[in-house]
C-alpha cells in the first residue's frame, strides 16, 4: 500500500501559472492518492472602501471566479483517473486556517508552492514556508522546481554527526520517507551527508594538529555514514559525503546533478535558531528543486 491515501494542497489561486497543481497531480496519480485542492485568499482591505452591499458582491464575484477556474483544473484532473476535490475560501489567519485544514482533514502530506522572502522580511516576519514547517505535524512537499512534477532523483539528506544521537530516528524517517516516494516514482534514490567540520570544533589536542583532527574526524563520519547506508542498502554509487557547511553543499550538490527533491527533517527552532531559521528553511531559498520536510 502507497504511504500516500490522502494528499493537501494550498494554492495562492492569484498565482494561476504556479506548477505546484502539477506536482501534487503527479504525486495522486504515482500512490492513488485523492487529492484535495484549497485556495486560500487573504482578505482584501482595500474593500472595506466600499458600500457594505458593493463590498459582498466584489468579494463573491472574485470567489466565484477563482471556483471557476479551480473546477475546470480539478474535472482536467479527475479525467485523468486522480480523485481530485476543491474549494475555495477567504483567510482571515492564513497560518492558522492552514493548520485547521491539517487538523480537520489529517492528509498524508501537505502541499505547497515554495514563497520566496527577502532577507530583510525574513528578519522582521516568519515567512508562511517557515511556519508551517516549525508547526504543520505531517511532512510537508514545497514546491520549488519546474518541470512536469514527476520526480527522477532523490536525495535523502541526513545526519550522522552522532551515531548515537537521537537523529538516527530522523535519519530513520528520512530515508524511509525519500526511499518510499522513490519506488513509487520509480526515481533513483540517493543519500547525502553535507560534513561541515568548523575549525571553531577543533583544537590542539596530545600532540595532534588541526590537520590530524580533522582528518580523523571526517574518517569517523565517513565511517558512520557508510553504515549508515548499508543499513538501508543504498548503493555506492548512490552515496554522496560532500564537505562545507550544509545549505551551500547541499544546494551546490542539488544544482550540479540535477536533483529533483531533497526529503530532509524539520527540527522546532527556538531562540537565536528560530530568527535564524534551520538548514531547512534556508534551504528553500537556494535550491532549484522541490524539499520533501519530514
């Protein structure tokens, strides 16, 4: 059986050229999937300018025509074989009218159009993609490539900094998780470890030079993540140990070959991490493909 039965999508339906419809009708059709479609629109202000009576008619006239044109994507769908269904409404709180279609419909994955935020909105606001990945319970898909939706390579990011630490679950979830939509897309999965050794972690240490410790430590996690991957059968050939900090290795690595997702883990930020934001979220600034957050 598919790990997909039910899958969300949030379109902005003021964005009608956005390929995320594609992606999720190609997710539906790969797993069987149904496949449920909300277009949420933020209220405009700019109506409260008008008569109270003017001021409905424009909000139901713009409704209905978003419902319009969504039905005539969802019956294009549904003549396809996917079990497709729409609706849209008006957002009071788009964060939080999100997280209540989450609650209420329990969907295997959440959808999403990846929304790009400058640096300086970043570091006064959370963007949408962010909070969603700190609060949305189920893995979360943002679309961030073109092309025809279905993916061809995928890349499991993973953590083997301690192979005792608690991430082994994640790495668990991970791999499971990029290893699944792999076979259902029949994609080649890979597995990738971004090794950040920081000179800031290393010092002097019984006669050892910075050049010894480093060495040293790159051959533990090298270690480590060769077991890793032969836990999950991974070929050789398929895992990729790359050097630098994580975002630019990982984004480098996903443009020089081509990767179509990268499925990754979500961590809760808190403090200075939370303003920051995690590798995840940064993440969906530099790629050119699509993050599968776990």
């Amino acid at each position: 059986m598919s790990q997909y039965q039910r899958l969300l999508l949030i379109i902005n339906p003021a964005l009608r050229h956005s390929p995320a419809i594609k992606h999720a009708a190609a997710l539906a059709r790969a797993s069987g999937a149904s496949l449920h479609i909300a277009a949420f629109i933020p209220s405009f202000k700019l109506l409260s300018l008008l008569e109270e009576g003017d001021r409905e008619q424009a909000r139901q006239r713009y409704l209905q025509d978003h419902r319009d044109w969504l039905q005539v994507q969802a019956e294009t769908l549904r003549c396809e074989g996917i079990d497709a269904t729409t609706e849209v409404a008006w957002a009071e709180d788009m964060e939080q009218d999100i997280l209540d279609h989450v609650t209420e419909m329990q969907p295997d994955l959440l959808i999403k159009q990846v929304q790009h935020e400058s640096a300086l909105k970043r570091a006064f606001f959370t963007p949408l993609d962010w909070y969603l990945l700190r609060h949305c319970p189920m893995p979360v898909y943002l679309v961030g490539g073109r092309g025809d939706g279905w993916p061809r390579k995928i890349v499991a990011a993973v953590e083997v900094s301690d192979t005792e630490s608690p991430d082994n679950t994640l790495n668990d979830r991970i791999i499971r998780q990029a290893n699944s939509l792999a076979i259902q897309c029949d994609a080649e999965l890979h597995l990738l470890y971004a090794c950040d050794i920081s000179a800031a972690f290393l010092a002097d240490m019984d006669g050892l030079t910075l050049a010894d410790l480093t060495k040293a430590l790159r051959k533990d996690l090298q270690q480590a993540f060769v077991k890793l991957a032969g836990q999950y059968g991974v070929p050789a050939d398929r895992r990729h140990l790359v050097s630098g900090h994580p975002v630019k290795a990982l984004s480098e690595f996903a443009h020089e070959h081509e990767v179509d997702v990268i499925v990754m883990g979500k961590v809760q930020s808190s403090g200075v991490d939370k303003l920051l934001g995690s590798t995840t979220e940064h993440i969906l600034y530099q790629v050119p493909c699509n993050v599968l957050a776990v």
